[in-house]
C-alpha cells in the first residue's frame, strides 16, 4: 500500500479491536491527519466488529453488515493507512514486522508475503480461546471468540431449533450446554432464550420451555469477578428464565451429545459452546526476542512497554499488564482496552516530542452484563468521593449496558455520526424482523 509520507516516522498498530481501532482513530487524527507520522493498522480482516457484541451476532440479533467498521474507508476519513493481512513475524534488528501471504477464496496468491517497517510498534492482536487441555473441545465445542465463530453459532442454533421444531411429530426438546459463568456465558445463555421465544413467535414449532440452556461453572458462583450480590442477581434473572446454572462443575470433557462432569454427572447437550477462559495467540511466543506468560501475553510494564522490545507496546488481551496501584495483572476487558488506547495515544505522541514517559494507571469503572433484552445488572465506580461501587440491576442498567457501545462508536467515529448510527439503528429496527434468519 502505497502511504502518505514515507519520510514520517511510522507507528504500526497490529490488530483492529476495540482498542487497536481506537488507538489508530486517536494517532489518525491527531499525528496522521495533520502529518507529524504515518499511522498504519494491520489485520487479518478488512471489518471490525465490537466484540463485546459477538453474543447477539451469534443469536441473530445483530445483523454484521450493518455494525461492522470498513478498516479501508475508515482510515480514509481518520488518517491512517490500512494494511490487510496476518502477522506472522517480527524482525528487531530491521524493525519490521512480517506479514503473510494473502489468498483468494480459491486458494490463489493475492499478495504474496511482505514486511512492513516501524518506528513504533504496538501490538494489540486480542486473544482466543482456552480450552486447558480438555478432551474433546476442539473437536465437539463451538466458541464465541471472532466474527466468524459467532456466524458459526448462529447458523447452528438455526438449525438445531428448526430439526428440534420440523415434521410432522411433537417437536422435540432442544438442549445447549454454556461452559463458563462469566459474562460472556451469561449473556450468551440469556440472548439464547430471548431468540428461542423469538423463534416461537415466528412460528417455530418448538416451544421456548423445551428449550434447555445450561450454564456450567466450576467456581462457587457465576460472575465471580462481580460482587456476590450481582452473582445473585443474574442468578436469579437465568432461573426466571428456566436457564439451568450449574456451579462448582468441574468439566472433565467435550463428547459429542454433551458435557461430562469430574463427579460424573453430565450435561446432555445438541450444542455446547465453550466460554470457559482465553489466552493470547501461540504465535506471540516465537516472536524476535519479546518475552510472554504461560497464556501467551506479552509481557509488559508500566508504560505498556514490552519485555526484550525496542520501541515495541502491547496492550489489550494479548497483554500481561500489570495495575499501577496492586501489581495485579489487568483483566481482559473492553474498558481496560480503552484506557490502555487513550493512554497510548497520548504516550505515543509525546514519544515524538521527546518528552519522558508516565506510567499506566487503570481507573476502574465498574462492570455490567446483559441479562436479555431489557434487562441487565452491574456496578459503577464512583467518580468522585469515595471509592465504593453502586449497583444496578433491571432496565435501567440495560440502558448504561447499551451506551457502552455507543460509547464506542463515538471514539470510533465521533459523536455525531454515532448519533446519526443511533437513529439509523432504530429505523431499522422498526422495518426489519427482530433476528436474522438467513
């Protein structure tokens, strides 16, 4: 790809996510568009979608052509370069990184492989699914971890609840087994029965009490890293719900037509869906010189700076990162993502100024889960005062849950195309059906 200025220090950000979008949308428009660098995203896809909303891609109520971010024309308007392709290397010495070759849906060379240099270097690739060695994942689970595995899920509860619904006997029941009670679990289980009744409505056959979604976790409670009085709450929201939770279930392995449990027991299921815990990509590891955790993370400090790298960042799930304040390492989070953006956009801008590096401090903001369609639960820290975090629970926490991505699209886009997103949005909604059924 040919770039604005090839004489202007480049910073190269690997991986569009939330946080790699967001951060190549802040240094396009501060240092890119006004000429004091070359910005340059790489990814393997030419689309983003925000994947704390791959749980309704998966159950059709989120239609992906609609939401997804075109990485090519958005550069365009933000200014930064695109470049399209995998990472796959990483050469410190010429501080370039590799990228693969890309091929046509035949299987024909598109561009065949190439390198692109940097100055700067932040890697923000996310991460993936961690099945802990179980038997049988690969082989028997789906996952909700990219775009793509949430069409997967889609097209097969689709055609699960219409077998389960078709001919001309009583329908049958129709089991999905969720393995993991974190908030992707959780939501997951919850938009899966507001799809079923959605089904039901349209004129399937199956009845939405045949439909038997189970929860599986293996700590004492679901939503561990909530308060547990938020545990409680969504607890009590999925029994509402008939969602069957099951903690303190330890998984011995994936089968076929379901779940078995270390204590014996198993979880019959037509489909299961593994959300049990990530890790970063294996290929992180064999990276020029960069050092990573047992999980794969890269390493990194206070000022998200990688271990054994030059100028190179890491942020985001793919990074170790460590709480300014406790030492702990950060969860893998939207809204440490965030931060670790807005953060990075500023550092990166007084690196040209030659100005001295400050460190990373998380500000926690509380979390929030969606319990269906109108209902959800969370906590907020306080913004001011003292530190305490309030709790939300039913409708008007699906309302704080649903301007987190509007939160988004505005970072993205700014606030006025996100308003006029917004409206568009509902437009459609009111002309089209509630689920994508193709």
């Amino acid at each position: 790809m040919l770039s604005r200025n090839a004489a202007l220090p480049r910073i190269v950000i690997v991986g569009g996510g939330a946080g790699g979008l967001e951060l190549a949308t802040r240094l396009g428009r501060t240092l890119g568009a006004r000429h004091r660098a070359q910005i340059i995203l790489v990814d393997g896809s030419p689309t983003h979608i925000w994947k704390p909303l791959l749980h309704e891609v998966a159950t059709g109520a989120l239609n992906t052509g609609e939401d997804e971010v075109n990485y090519f024309a958005h550069g365009y308007r933000n200014g930064y370069d695109f470049e399209f392709g995998y990472m796959t290397g990483l050469d410190q010495g010429r501080r370039a990184i590799r990228l693969a070759a890309i091929r046509g849906h035949d299987g024909s060379e598109l561009s065949p492989e190439r390198d692109v240099p940097y100055d700067w270097l932040v890697i923000a690739v996310g991460a993936e699914a961690n099945d802990f060695g179980t038997p049988g994942v690969a082989e028997h689970a789906m996952f909700l971890n990219t775009p793509a595995d949430a069409e997967k899920l889609r097209h097969r509860v689709l055609e699960q609840a219409f077998r389960a619904s078709g001919g001309a006997a009583p329908a049958r029941a129709l089991s999905i087994a969720i393995v993991g009670g974190g908030a992707t679990g959780v939501e997951l289980a919850a938009e899966l029965n507001h799809t079923m009744c959605e089904l039901h409505h349209y004129g399937a056959r199956l009845q939405p009490e045949r439909v038997k979604i189970s929860v599986i976790e293996g700590a004492d409670r679901i939503l561990a890293a909530a308060p547990p009085s938020l545990s409680a709450y969504a607890e009590e929201q999925l029994a509402g719900k008939h969602i069957r939770v099951l903690t303190g279930s330890r998984v011995a392995a994936v089968e076929a037509d379901g779940v078995a449990l270390q204590d014996g027991g198993k979880v019959e299921a037509d489909i299961t869906v593994w959300a049990a815990g990530v890790k970063a990509p294996g290929w992180l590891a064999g990276l020029d010189g960069l050092e990573t955790n047992r999980v794969n993370q890269l390493v990194v400090d206070t000022r998200l700076h990688c271990a054994g790298g030059d100028c190179i960042y890491a942020m985001g799930d793919c990074a170790a990162a460590p709480d300014g304040d406790s030492g702990r390492m950060l969860s893998a989070t939207a809204q440490v993502a965030h931060q670790q953006a807005r953060y990075l956009a500023d550092e990166l801008a007084r690196r040209l100024e030659d100005k001295p590096a400050r460190p990373f401090v998380f500000k926690p903001q509380g979390m929030m889960v969606s319990l269906g369609k109108h209902t959800a639960v969370g906590s907020l820290a306080a913004l001011v005062g003292p530190k305490r975090d309030y709790h939300v629970e039913g409708r008007g926490a699906k309302l704080i849950y649903a301007s987190l991505y509007r939160m988004h699209q505005a970072a993205v886009h700014g606030w006025v195309l996100a308003i006029l997103l917004f409206i568009g949005d509902k437009l459609r909604r009111a002309a089209r059906p509630a689920l994508k059924l193709h």
